[in-house]
C-alpha cells in the first residue's frame, strides 16, 4: 500500500477555471520531451464542454534503469504528471496538475511491482482514478483504490476513496468505501473468491472532514 499511500497524500497544484486565461491544444499542455499515456473525455464542470484529463510521462533514456534481480530487465521510473483541462471553444484551459499524484510505471526498490496506473475515467462529471498494486513476485496480494473527484466550483474536491484487497493465495477479499461528502466509511470482510463466504458489513463514522482538493 505504501505507493498508493504515497500517491494520496502527495502535493498538487489546482488552479480555478478562470484564473489561467492561456488556452491551448490539448497536445500543447504536454511539456517538452513528455508523451500522453492515457486520457480522459467528459464535462466536469457543468458547462456543456467537453474537458479533459491527461496523464503525461517524460520519455528520458536516463530514466530507464538495468535491473538485475527479479521483475523485468528494465525498469522505466519516468515521472508522469496528471493535468485536469477545461475545455473552452475547442481548446484547454489549466484546471489541476499533479506531478506526484501518478506514480512512474517502476520503482527501483520494488522491481516485482507492476505498473500501478490502472484507469482513468470521466462519467457523470465526476474524475476517478484507479490504482492497482500488484507483484510479479514476492507477494499474494492485490490492492485496488480508486480516487473520485468532482468539481464544486472551486476546484477538483476529492469525495470519494473506494479500496479493494485481495489475496491470490487464499482468496480472501475486503473493501473498503469512504464518502468524504457524508463524513461515512463501509467496510466489508470475509469475502472469499474460492469458497462460500459469508461476508460482514460494518460502517464507520468519520465525522466532517476538512474539503481536499487537488491542491
């Protein structure tokens, strides 16, 4: 979980749809010597446009690394950067960047862990990212969160976390679904993909929390 624990409490730069009058091409928010490795299409901000969001990855030979243990030969540790865009008259408009948000495909410490970048999505105006940690070797588990954002306009407000744990061995699977609006957790346990289970549900109540952005 640590990468995703990461990802979470990382820094991000958000901006208000007006306060960046610089409009351009979606390709011209790519900064030099970067590459769109997954986009998003749909209205975020209740306008009728169509916005966008891009994760861009750097493509620098420096940052493809020899590995010699277990996992691939090559480890590509490329920052990305996910930037949120408002469209406006066919072009884009700075909304939200994060250059930490979105971990690289590879970590140098953990060579057996897989590319955690799973989807990226736009439905109903609101923005998910999903997450996924799982090992080639050295580990049975698979953790899944997905990230839920939508604009309140003031910016990109997280208000939702949704994760899921699941053991390859066993089959053992828990969730857990945190709504940041009502202040409520769920959390489901005893699960089981190879066996009859009976899983248990319990709720927490977290209590108001402090609005997060993408800032």
């Amino acid at each position: 979980m640590k990468p995703l624990i990461a990802a979470l409490l990382c820094t991000l730069t958000c901006l208000p749809a007006w306060a960046d009058s610089d409009l351009r091409p979606l390709n011209g928010w790519a900064p030099k010597g970067w590459r769109i490795i997954k986009q998003a299409a749909g209205d975020l901000n209740g306008d009728g446009a169509k916005d966008a969001a891009v994760i861009f990855e750097e493509v620098n030979p420096a940052n493809i690394k020899k590995n010699d243990r277990m996992g691939s030969e090559q480890l590509n540790t490329n920052p990305r950067k996910l930037v949120v865009l408002f469209g406006e008259q066919g072009l884009y408009r700075l909304a939200a960047e994060s250059d930490d948000l979105v971990p690289p495909e590879n970590v140098e410490y953990s060579p057996c862990l897989a590319d955690p970048l799973n989807q990226l999505t736009i439905s109903k105006g609101m923005l998910r990212l999903v997450l996924t940690e799982w090992l080639s070797c050295g580990g049975w588990s698979v953790t899944s969160t997905t990230y839920t954002y939508r604009f309140d306009g003031t910016g990109m407000r997280l208000i939702g976390q949704d994760e899921s744990s699941f053991m390859r061995n066993s089959g053992e699977k828990s969730t857990t679904s945190t709504n940041y609006l009502t202040g409520k957790r769920k959390i489901t346990t005893g699960f089981n993909e190879f066996e009859k289970s009976r899983p248990q549900t319990t709720w927490e109540n977290i209590g108001p929390q402090e609005p997060q952005y993408l800032n």
